[in-house]
C-alpha cells in the first residue's frame, strides 16, 4: 500500500503527475506536427475547409451527406481549486482518423490570473473520442480527468449529414437594452429503434448554443447581423433544423419564437421571425461534405 504524503512531498508529487499530462499534450502535438504537417499545415493552423464549400457551386462527385461529430458543450465539471473560476482557450477536434466515428480531441484550458504572468494550466488533455457504428443519429455524454479538473463532453454522431451556415440579421426595429437574448439551434434526426444503452440519447431535444449574452447586450453590427458566437451546425437529412430565439427582459418577461427548416444538398433558406420588438431574417445556407483530404496546397 503506497504511504500517504504529507507537506513538500505530497506538493512534489502533485506537480509531478500535473508535468505528466502536459508532457502527453506536448508528445502528441510534437507527433502531430512530424506526421501530419508538411502535408496538412501546423497544428495550430485553422482549418481551411470554409463551412459553405459548395452552397454556390457544383459539389464534385466525392461530396455527399458525411457522418460527423456535432460538440454540443465542453463543460468543466469540478476543479481542484473549486468553482466557478474564469476559463479561457480552445477545445477543438484535432485529428480524424481513417474511421470516421474516430477523432482525438486536445483540451488546453488556462485558468486567468490578474496578470498574464499569473495564468495557469488547467485541463492539459489530450483524449480518443469514438462513438462506434451507427444506423442513425444519437448524443452521448463523457468526461476525463486530470489531476486538476473534469472536463464533460456532450457530444452527438450525425449521420448522413450536411453543414448548415446560421446567419441572423435585425431587418426592423432593434433590439433594446436591457433584454438578455439566446440565440439556440435544435438539428433532429429519425431513430428506428431506442438507443441501445442509457449514455446513447436521441439529439431531437438537445440545444445548440448559437449565442447568449448573458448579462450583455446582444452584440449587433451597424447593418443589424447578429454577432453568433458560433453559427456552423451538422444536420441529419432525415430530420430537420430549428433556429431559436428567446428574449428576457428585466421584469423577467420572456419571449420566445422559432423557425423550421427542411435540409438542403445546396443553396439558401431564409424566413423571418417576429419576436415583438424586431423582425429578424433568418438565413441558412447549405453543403455537402467532401470526404476527400484538403491538403495545405489544395486549391479551394
């Protein structure tokens, strides 16, 4: 039985097993950048694959409705120092494998201090995410733990899917100080059958943060576009997409209103939406996915 330390010894050993996940991080991004970069780019390199490819143009023959992995949240569950704490960084898909239910994900979460000089590794993560094989759409949830913190995944397998590109635009009236909005997006999906264990849900009734502002004023352009903090969303073919709108005031008054979209293979679809203080156009464009590789040379 290890003995229990106590003092330096219990602090060496902590920052020990903390110097290990970052050495794993470090390893895989160092692997990455011999195996994948003199043919993909650098590893921090943002991927130049736009999310409307082929919404004005012929799709060539190897684009088609793809699997995908659609991230509904990143949420960090527990930490050594306590919550809540003010986090920052990206948790982003990093490589995809030859299996498309196959990706690893890296999480590199700074905690923030007063100063730069002060910030400090929380969540230096580097995990395999798989869904296995599937007839149809489902949502799971995981976790991982570091020795500093728990991150939590909520993450769905969309099959047959295109890209949906969300664009929201204040047409009349405006909209007033004061009101907390949430901008959400619902992408359904049909099931023949119950999922087959209890951590495989349906993803018909699970939201997809577009934007909240919180205890801030909607962010909106001089020409009325909505400031989406995230507006690219992977919809199954069978089923549909609803783009949500919720309003709160100071009173606590709510306002909420919606729309339905069928997916396309190509093209725009736009509706207007009428939430009492504004009218918004709401304008979704559609694509295919391409399962071929876009080099760092590739012309697009």
């Amino acid at each position: 039985m290890r003995k229990q330390l106590i003092g330096d010894d219990a602090d060496l050993d902590e920052d020990w097993s903390v110097c290990d996940e970052a050495r794993r991080v470090i390893h895989f991004r160092s692997d990455w950048e011999f195996l994948w970069s003199p043919d993909y780019g650098s590893f921090e390199d943002i991927t130049r694959i736009p999310p409307m490819r082929f919404t004005f143009k012929k799709a060539p023959s190897d684009a088609m409705h793809e699997n995908a992995l659609q991230i509904f949240s990143a949420m960090v569950t527990a930490t050594s120092g306590g919550l809540p704490i003010d986090v920052f960084g990206p948790t982003r898909a990093v490589l995809l494998e030859s299996r498309p239910d196959f990706v690893f994900i890296e999480v590199d979460l700074t905690v923030k201090g007063t100063a730069d000089s002060e910030d400090e590794k929380l969540s230096p993560l580097v995990v395999p995410i798989s869904s296995g094989n599937t007839m149809y759409s489902h949502m799971w949830k995981c976790a991982y733990t570091s020795k500093l913190s728990t991150v939590e995944f909520t993450l769905g397998h969309i099959i047959r899917s295109v890209v949906a590109t969300i664009f929201v635009r204040v047409t009349r009236g405006s909209w007033p100080d004061g009101f907390h909005g949430q901008f959400s997006a619902i992408a359904s999906g049909k099931c023949a059958e119950p999922p087959s264990t209890v951590y495989h849900t349906s993803v018909n009734d699970e939201e997809i943060a577009l934007l909240d502002s919180g205890g801030e004023k909607v962010p909106v352009t001089s020409d009325g576009d909505i400031k989406l903090s995230r507006r690219v969303v992977s919809v199954d073919t069978t089923g549909e997409l609803k783009v949500y709108v919720k309003a709160r005031g100071g009173d606590n008054n709510v306002m909420e209103t919606w729309k339905v979209f069928k997916p396309l293979d190509a093209g725009r679809s736009n509706s207007m939406l009428d939430i009492g203080f504004c009218k918004m156009d709401i304008t979704v464009a559609w694509s295919l996915i391409s399962y071929n590789h876009v080099y760092a040379d590739t012309l697009l």
